[in-house]
C-alpha cells in the first residue's frame, strides 16, 4: 500500500470512529422531551449524516452551508454555520397570546463564537430574509462589545467571550415581558416599549435562524438549538441551566468516609476509572493507591485527590486515615509442667474479642491432660481490641511425666540433694547431661544450663523466691525430672 492510500485510510477510519461515537449519544445538558410538553422543535447536531434532522418537530432547511464539529462535552457534536448561511424552520405553532401571530414563545441556543470581529445573529422573524435579526451579539467595532440584545429590547450590560460555549434562552410573552437568560441566570430585562402584540417578535409560520439581511451574521456553533410554543417561566429556565459541562455534568469523586488502619493492613483508595488526570497528595498520578502504616506512619494523615475528566473540568476529595499501634498482647515464656498439672494462660484484659487456638473465646483459658498430649503443645491467641486492630502470641506447654528417681531408669545413678533446701542444690550425674532446666510452679523457665559433664555440680538457686520448682535434665535421648523445694 502506498503512503497516500495508507493517507486515505486512517482518514476514513478517523471518521468511521467519530460517527459510531457520536451518533444516537445523549448527555447530561440535553432536553428531555418528555419533560418539556410544549417543546415543538428540538436540533440537536448529533446525527452526523443529517445534520438537520430534528429531535423534535420538523427537520431545519439549510440554506447555505454549515459543517459538523466537536461539542461543548466530549464526545458531542455541533454544527458550524458560515456567514450567509441560516436555517428555515416551519414551526407549526397555533397563534397565540390575544393575537393572529405566535405572541408566546421561548427559544433556546447552546452557542459559541470564534471572535468579535464582526456581528453575529440569532433569529429572524422575516422569512424572506429581508429586515434585521432580532437579537445580535454586539461586535469590538462597536462600544459594547460581546453585549446581547438587539435595538429595540436594548442590550445586556454583560458581555459574553468568543471560545466559550453559553446557554442563551429568550423567553416572550409579547405586550408584557421580553426577557434574556444566560446559562439559567436572568441576563436582560428587554425594554417593553416595542414589544406589542404581532409586532417585530411575533412568529409567522416560519422562523430564519442565524440569518440577517445585511449579513450581520459572523460564522457561529451550535450545540443544539430548541423552540417552545410558550413563555417559560424563570423556575423553569433555571431547570433548563447550562450547556457548560463542568455545570451541566461535574466530574463526581467519592473516596468514601473517614478511615482507620491498623499495623499491617492495607488501605485502597480508589478515585474511578473515568478520569483523564489524576493527582493525589502522594504525588501519585494514577487512578488508585495504596495506603499502609509502613509508608505513612502512625500520625493521622489527610489524603486528597484531585481529578480532571475529558471536559478539562477538575473536582476533588479528602479523607482522613487515622492510624493506630497494635494491641500488646505477651502469653509470657514457654511453659513446664507435669501431666497432673493445671496451667493457666491469660492473654489479658481490654480487648473486644478473643480467639484461641483451642477455639475458646474468654481472656484466659486453662491447660492440662484434657486438651494436650505429653510433650510440647503449641498454643496462640488471636486479640482484637476496640479499634478493631489485632495482635497474637504463641507459647510451648511442654508436659512431661514426673516422677522420682528410681523411676527415671534411664538415669538410675542421679543424685539431686538436699531437697528442700535454701536454694543450694547439688548434683551428681553418672554421664554427661546436655541440658538442665529449671522451671517455677506456674511451668516458667527461670534458669538454664548447659553441657553438664559426668559428676557433682553445685546449682544455685538463691535468687529464687521460696516455692516449689521442677528440675529438668535432659541427654540426646532421655529425660529426667525431679521437683524441689526451696526453703530459706
């Protein structure tokens, strides 16, 4: 394929997309119809292979020339009408307001102007095209430029600015009131003096748009474009509103309520996928982000995104993440005790809730034959405290089968004398003994020794309060175990 063949064909590709995007789309500033009874012709623009057609009522007759462009959202569309160029439009509105012609009306223009250069016009009431428009937008040539009205209503004290869309509304009830309205917002009251009945502004058959017999009619867009068979009230012309989309359809971002975060949890927060831009406090750029204690710490923390949508309009929003420590929770050192015995475990109080590895939901829960087995038993809790953070331990219960001497026959010739004592204990071991633990009455480890040879040691206990203590030696493949006293 040659350049200008491959020219050619993203041309008609480029265009293919932009009608399957546009035709039959609706958006937010459009009218209903269904809600607007007495509209009798509604334009507007979207239909790119009749630009003419209507929405409502007759379709417009084109004299001249006009062209299709992007709208005021995107993804809509509006026509381009040259200078010289107007549209015919055969209402069919019965006469009305105590006359022979239509003395009640409103008329609707969703427009935007290149430049004040020149004169630019609205509507015509002569269908021959030969009289003034009856409404202009004021020049720079002239002294009130970008003002709307026309002579005999007199203008707006406001100016309106090329390369901006507006809403402009002209409501009639001829003989009482003539008014202009600008994005909703009342713009001019029209001097009343020549506004009677089947005068100027009354509508014969026949409407021109945007035409003007000295051709004071500057090349202008239009969005869409609409004629009511009654005066509309100012309530319902604020209802009607605006076609600027950063009003008529706000971008909406919603990070949702205040929050809190817990150490080791993560925070998603999610602004939508809809977005042209992003930017969040973080400096992220990206739709969504992440939010943890590692990388914001514990101190409360205000988050804000702020959000520009395909129109260039923005909004934002703010949540605060409050973060808080994890609930202290220590079940304390792994634990001893012989297979008679009862051993308690207490993970503490000022927690909400509680789950123990034995399925027991209280602060503390008791140990023994019932639910262990000889030998090492693991043992976690799970808390959960009143900000909903949780915390967890494990402790070792080891049990173990006491008995005296002459029942450990793996070490036969162990002395451990005197018992009771002052804390003053020797032993006398027949071979070498790998390890020898001490443990209090609760299964706590309170001493350690190590690699004991074949002989008589001297074991101070001294620091240890009196009670009752157990004594654990253990080689690479027995184990002794001997409870003492310590007396002072």
């Amino acid at each position: 394929m040659n350049t200008s063949s491959k020219f050619l064909t993203r041309i008609i590709l480029s265009i293919l997309f932009f009608l399957f995007l546009f035709n039959g789309t609706s958006f937010s500033q459009d009218l209903n119809p269904a809600n607007w009874p007495n509209l009798k012709g509604y334009w507007k623009f979207q239909d790119t292979s009749d630009l003419t057609k209507a929405t409502v009522g007759n379709d417009l007759v084109l004299i001249g020339q006009h062209q299709w462009i992007a709208g005021a959202s995107y993804g809509d569309t509006a026509i381009r009408i040259d200078t010289s160029s107007y549209y015919k439009y055969y209402h069919g509105i019965a006469p009305n307001g105590g006359g022979d012609s239509v003395n009640q009306w409103t008329m609707m223009f969703d427009f935007k102007i290149l430049n004040l250069d020149r004169w630019h016009c609205f509507f015509q009431t002569d269908t021959t095209n030969d009289n003034d428009a009856e409404c202009f937008i004021r020049p720079n040539t002239t002294d009130r430029p970008g003002r709307l009205g026309v002579g005999d209503t007199d203008y707006s004290a406001d100016s309106i600015l090329p390369n901006q869309w507006y809403r402009l509304v002209i409501t009639a009830n001829l003989g009482d009131y003539y008014n202009y309205y600008l994005n909703g917002v009342l713009l001019h009251v029209g001097d009343t003096d020549e506004i009677a009945i089947d005068s100027r502004f009354a509508l014969t058959p026949a409407i021109l748009f945007f035409a003007d017999d000295h051709i004071e009619d500057d090349t202008i867009d239009i969005a869409s474009l609409a004629i009511f068979d009654t005066c509309l009230t100012a309530a319902q012309i604020a209802q009607i509103g605006t076609i600027e989309p950063c009003i008529a359809n706000p971008p909406i971002v919603n990070l949702g309520n205040d929050t809190t975060l817990c150490p080791g949890n993560i925070f998603q927060l999610n602004a939508g996928a809809n977005f042209k831009e992003y930017l969040w406090s973080t400096g992220d750029t990206i739709s969504s982000i992440v939010i943890d204690t590692i990388n914001f710490g514990f101190v409360p923390d205000t988050i804000w995104v702020k959000v520009t949508d395909m129109n260039n309009c923005q909004t934002s929003d703010t949540l605060i993440v409050a973060f808080f420590n994890s609930p202290f929770i220590n079940l304390g050192v792994d634990r001893f005790g012989c297979y008679y015995d009862t051993i308690f475990l207490n993970a503490g109080t000022g927690f909400n809730n509680y789950l123990w590895s034995t399925g027991d939901t209280t602060s503390t829960i008791q140990i023994d034959m019932t639910n262990s087995i000889i030998g090492q038993n693991f043992y976690w809790v799970l808390t959960t405290d009143l900000n909903n953070c949780q915390s967890s331990d494990t402790i070792m219960v080891e049990f173990v089968i006491c008995s005296g001497i002459n029942e450990n026959t793996s070490y036969q010739n162990i002395l451990l004398f005197p018992n009771p004592s002052d804390g003053n204990f020797n032993i006398v071991l027949s071979k070498d003994a790998t390890l020898l633990t001490v443990y209090n009455s609760s299964g706590q480890k309170v001493k350690e020794i190590t690699n004991l040879k074949t002989g008589k040691h001297e074991i101070n206990l001294s620091e240890l309060p009196n009670g009752v203590y157990f004594v654990k030696i253990q080689d690479d493949s027995n184990c002794f175990n001997q409870k003492i006293l310590i007396v002072k």
